[in-house]
C-alpha cells in the first residue's frame, strides 16, 4: 500500500496532501496536490464527501513522514477506495529524493 518517490510517476496519480497548512507553508508542496488535512479524512471518505466518489481514481496520500498517510489508505480502504495508497517517508522522502516541491 506504500510507493517510494521513484514510483510516482507525475500525472498518474490524485495526491492528496494530508499536512496542516503550516507544515506546508515551513515545507512546501507537491505541485498539483489536493489539500486535505487529516483532521478532515472522515468526512472526506464518506459517500457524499470530497473523496466519496473517488471510487476508481488512484489516490496518493502523504504528509511529513508517512505515518498519517499510512492511517489514511487504511481509513480510504475501508471505505471502499482500493486504489489508495501512501507516500512511503512522506514529503520528507520526497524532497530527499530530488523530487520537485514549491515553496508557498
């Protein structure tokens, strides 16, 4: 359920950028992502909520370090989301991989 920085190929997948928008603001982000913060998940995953109907999209969820990303493809598997995923390391991995982030 994990995907190292190599794995993602740009375009492929629906990011979802699961940090509070002061750990964006300190360490940037993912062109593209979705901001989603974790506190909001639940009702993010529920029929009528942002992800309800996510159903068939390939979502990646990320946030510092991978832990709270590992919750979440838990919490969207449950809810039926099959195509969730989760950053393996976070963004942290990410920036350590050379992969592109912006600076707010």
């Amino acid at each position: 359920w994990s995907l190292t920085p190599a794995q993602v190929a740009p375009g492929e997948w629906r990011l979802i950028d699961l940090r509070d928008a002061s750990e964006r603001a300190r360490d940037g982000v993912i062109e593209g992502a979705q901001h989603l913060p974790y506190s909001e998940l639940e009702r993010a995953l529920a029929p009528d909520g942002k992800l309800g109907a996510a159903r068939a999209d390939k979502l990646l969820f990320f946030c510092a370090y991978g832990e709270r990303s590992a919750m979440a493809v838990e919490a969207a598997r449950k809810a039926g989301l099959s195509g969730a995923y989760h950053l393996d390391g976070g963004i942290d991995a990410w920036k350590k991989a050379g992969r592109p982030v912006k600076l707010s």
